[in-house]
C-alpha cells in the first residue's frame, strides 16, 4: 500500500503567525512594539498585501516583524518576492489612506529599506549652524537700524534749572543741537547801574563791568557762560534772541547762574 504525503508549504504571512502564537505574542503586543497599526499586521499574516503600501514598504514591515521574532528576515523577504507577483489580486496603487503607510522612525527606514540618514549629530550641526546665522543676521540688521537712528536723530537739552556745585543755577534751552561749537549771542538792558560779570566756556571774562540805565550789552562766546547780575531786577536778559525770565533765580536782588544751550 502506497502511502502519500502532502506537505503544504506555509506562506509568509503563516509563517509569520505561526511564529508570534508560538512566542505567546498577540498582534497588538507585536503592533504596539513595531509602532505599527494592528491591522498592518493583520495583513502581512493574513497574505493579504492589497491594503498595504508598495513592496518596498511591506519589505520593511517584514524586516522588523522578523527581527522582533528572532526569524531569518533574508529569508522572509525571498518568500515575498516569490509570492508578491503571484498575488493575482494584488494592483499597483499610487493613493493609499494615510494610516495605512509606514509609521517607521528614520533609523528604522534607512536601516530596513537601505535608505541613506543622517545621523543625530549632523542633524544637530546643521541645526546650531542655522540658528547661528538667524541670530547673526538680526544682530547686523538691529546694529543699522541704531546707527541710522542716531545719525537722524538730533540730541536734544532739557529745559532745566538747578544748582551746580558752586551753588550757581544752570539755565539750559529746550531743544537746541549741539553737534559743534557754536558762537551764541546775549543781549542785556538795564533800567539802572548794573553790576554785570560774564564769562564764556573758554573762560574767557566777556564782561566784567558797571552798565548804567539805558545801557544795552550785547556780547559773543560759547556756552556755557558764567553770570552774575547785581541788581537782578533791572535787567532783560535774551539768549540768542531768546528772552529768559530771571525772577525763578533771583536771590536777594541778585542771580549767579550758568547758562547752556
């Protein structure tokens, strides 16, 4: 009696599956560490290819599923190339849904589909160096702005009084430049015998003299001037035809104060 024996080959997928039960695994154990949707490994097991990407894609799929159970993953992509074109259902597809497609990091890709990656490192460089030009780039545009700022914008005095330290007030003008020397201008008229003492930021004395009523002084120099007037009432003061008002200065019918612009 003639005995036969038919020994049917297992297909990939089968082997696939015959090997997780065997190690205890479930799909969604096997999913969850491939980072993997659960029916991707549904489809490899069950041989049904058609819901998955292109061949280069289930190669990769199968090189980690292989290695995940410790089976020989040159072998299991041959059994693939032997099987992918006998798939009579199987058509090429250019538009696949987006959650059937590949959830691999780039070290796996480049490790399981010989795809070319860059390392951690090089990544990072590339990164430090862009960053580095950002920064060098808004520093070089801040550094124009300021200095085109500064040459159009004039520098402008307060108006101020206070005492300076030898007890004198300073009497500065609004909104005068003073970008470089300039020769300025007081005009001074007495309504009676003055005592009248000016002098210049050179120290040159300007005046240093008794005017008397009637009179009018007109002297030139550059401030800051130094000046006392005695009486302090009898006198219009004008700064580069400017009038200044005296009275906030006065004391005891005498001002000694120092005049900038």
């Amino acid at each position: 009696m003639e005995q036969s024996s038919s020994v049917t080959a297992l297909t990939l997928g089968a082997k696939l599956k015959q090997a997780r039960e065997q190690q205890g695994l479930s799909i969604e154990t096997v999913a969850s560490s491939l980072k993997l949707l659960p029916r991707i490994i549904e489809s490899l097991e069950s041989d049904n290819y058609q819901t998955l990407p292109e061949v280069v894609f289930i190669k990769g799929y199968v090189r980690l599923y292989a290695d995940l159970l410790r089976m020989p993953s040159q072998d299991l992509c041959a059994d693939l190339d032997a099987q992918y074109p006998a798939n009579s259902s199987l058509k090429a597809q250019t538009l696949l849904p987006i959650d059937t497609l590949p959830e691999l990091t780039s070290y796996q890709l480049s490790s399981y589909l010989k795809l070319p990656h860059r390392t951690e490192n090089s990544v990072s460089k590339s990164w430090l160096l862009y960053v580095l030009g950002v920064v060098l780039v808004a520093a070089m545009a801040i550094g124009v702005w300021q200095s085109r700022s500064l040459r159009s914008t004039p520098a402008e005095v307060p108006a101020v009084a206070s005492s300076s330290a030898q007890g004198q007030n300073v009497i500065s003008l609004p909104n005068v430049t003073t970008t470089r020397a300039v020769t300025d201008v007081l005009q001074l008229k007495f309504s009676e015998p003055t005592k009248v003492y000016i002098k210049d930021a050179n120290g040159t004395e300007l005046a240093n003299t008794t005017s008397k009523a009637g009179d009018t002084l007109t002297v030139q120099g550059e401030s800051p001037f130094a000046i006392e007037l005695n009486p302090a009432h009898a006198v219009q003061f004008t700064f580069n035809d400017k009038a200044i008002d005296l009275k906030p200065y006065i004391v005891n019918d005498i001002v000694n104060f120092r005049l900038s612009r």
